[in-house]
C-alpha cells in the first residue's frame, strides 16, 4: 500500500524560517524542503497521514503563528493536502545544490557531482526524512566552528573524539571526521535521523568504528569526549547541560547553536553555572552560536 502523507506549506518571513522548522519538527514532521521566494521561504513538513488529525494540523496552524507573530514577524500563511510519498522524497531535491561552508567545506547533495574545481573537503548528503541539509545558517556556524576547533594550520591535531548530539543527518559528525576528528558518537532521539546518518557515513566513506550512531541522546555517548556540539533548541541545550560533565573531558569544548539571538543571554548563563568558560559568540542573522570551555565542576 502506498503510504500517504500530509504536506504543511508555510509561507513566511525569511527571518521566521527557523522558528517555523522547529515547530514543524516538533510537531513530528519527518523531512522538510525550503524555498527562497523573493525574501519569503516557503517551508514544507511532512508528517504520515495516519499521525495526525486535520484538528492537529489546525492546531499547528496557531502555534506556527503564535511563535512568529511574538517575534515580531508578519503572520504566516499555512496550507495541507495530502500527497504519496514518492511525489515528495525525490521533488525536493531540484532545489538543493553544493553549497560551500567556511574556508575548507563544500556540502554535496549526493546526487550531484563536485565542481571540477573544487579543492574544498566534500561532504556528500542525503538527508532522506532527516532534519539537516547545511543550508541553514546555525548548521553553517557549528561547521565553520568545527573548522576553528579541528584546525591543522600549525600543528597536527591530537586524538580526538566528538559527540554530535541532536545528528539529524549527521552532517556535523561526519564533518568533523573528514576534519581530522578520530572518532565521533552521533545520537538522536529520532530513529530517522539514525538511518540517515549511518547512510550518510557510508556515502562519505567513513570507515568503521570512526563514527558510532546511536539513537537516544547523551547518555549514548559512552566515554569522555574533546568537545561536544549541539545544535538543538536552546531549551534542549539549557535542559541538557547539567549531564554534559558526564562526557565532556575536562579543557574540553563545546559549540552550542540553534539559538535565538535573544535567547543568548539565558544558555551562557546556564553554561557558566555548569562550569563552562564562554569563548566567543558567533552571529548570522538573527541565530548565533557560542563556543565555549569546560573548566569543570564549580566547587
């Protein structure tokens, strides 16, 4: 039987789009597309039709529009229908290119070719029904601060180990991997995002045992690790930080996105109860991303 699904379109402000995304993931949709339209995006979810209600979707209809009108944006507008999942796996990807990253990386599709000049490190992608394609600015910023931590401009770079939790598609795992990681953990609570990393692993040739793929979140990471980066919400970040200790080595770093500009204030001052020194605060419209230190435990 052919599986159906419903479509949610929103169309809004290009500042709204990562409010919009969050909500449509937490609503339980499992694979997104999003298109530029002359300073608008129009964001498609997907959601299987035997998930949800029409008086769910309704209801996502207000809160979509509750978040974005409280950050001061024009309301949304919102559309459903109902579609067969091969009318939208595959339509998507017309939209989606190489995109370069940072000064090294250059995001792939895996279903397009590198340009034939290309010196940058390819990171093939297929997200499938994961969160996480490299064209959003915070997944930008965690990559680019990955270049910073894994850097061997100067110096080789010592054994080291990361945990990616919150993977998606596990686009910064095998980042930081292709950068010289030793070993990375990739934990999500989706199993979604399990599939797609493990296959994401293979298209970039990961070998085995480099990239450990779990579905859960910290508590999956089974050794002390060099850094740690999230990109979640800041109320996950905030919710998540007292655990970090458990796997985070002491000097060890972390990189923290997802979060609003206004939301800042409240994760450093969570980070700096839990022990960690803020470094530097990275902006791109109106999402940033803090890196930081791991001092310890405060007495």
């Amino acid at each position: 039987m052919v599986q159906r699904w419903w479509e949610i379109t929103v169309t809004c402000q290009a500042e709204a789009e990562e409010l919009v995304y969050w909500r449509l993931q937490s609503f339980g949709c499992q694979g997104t597309a999003t298109q530029q339209q002359q300073g608008r995006v129009l964001i498609q979810g997907y959601v299987p039709q035997q998930q949800v209600t029409l008086l769910d979707i309704a209801a996502l209809g207000v809160w979509i529009e509750q978040d974005v009108v409280a950050q001061g944006y024009l309301s949304p507008k919102l559309h459903w229908q109902l579609v067969n999942e091969q009318d939208w796996a595959h339509s998507w990807q017309a939209y989606w290119h190489p995109i370069p990253v940072g000064d090294r990386l250059l995001i792939c599709p895996a279903w397009e070719t590198p340009p034939l000049d290309n010196t940058r490190i390819v990171i093939n992608l297929d997200p499938g029904m994961a969160f996480g394609t490299g064209t959003h600015e915070t997944t930008q910023l965690c990559l680019e601060a990955l270049e910073m931590q894994l850097d061997q401009t100067f110096e080789p770079l010592p054994p080291t180990v990361i945990a990616d939790i919150g993977c998606g598609s596990g686009i910064l795992a095998i980042a930081s991997l292709l950068l010289g990681a030793q070993k990375a953990y990739a934990v999500d609570t989706s199993d979604l995002a399990v599939t797609a990393t493990q296959r994401n692993a293979e298209l970039n040739g990961i070998k085995a045992g480099q990239l450990i793929v779990r579905q859960g979140s910290w508590e999956q990471v089974l050794e002390l690790v060099d850094g740690v980066v999230c990109n979640i919400l800041a109320p996950v970040i905030i919710e998540m930080l007292p655990h970090l200790p458990a796997i985070v080595k002491p000097k060890g770093w972390g990189i923290f996105s997802g979060i609003l500009l206004d939301q800042a204030d409240r994760v450093a001052a969570q980070l700096e109860r839990q022990g960690w020194s803020l470094g530097s605060v990275w902006r791109r419209q109106e999402w940033c991303c803090l890196n930081a230190r791991f001092d310890g435990l405060p007495n």
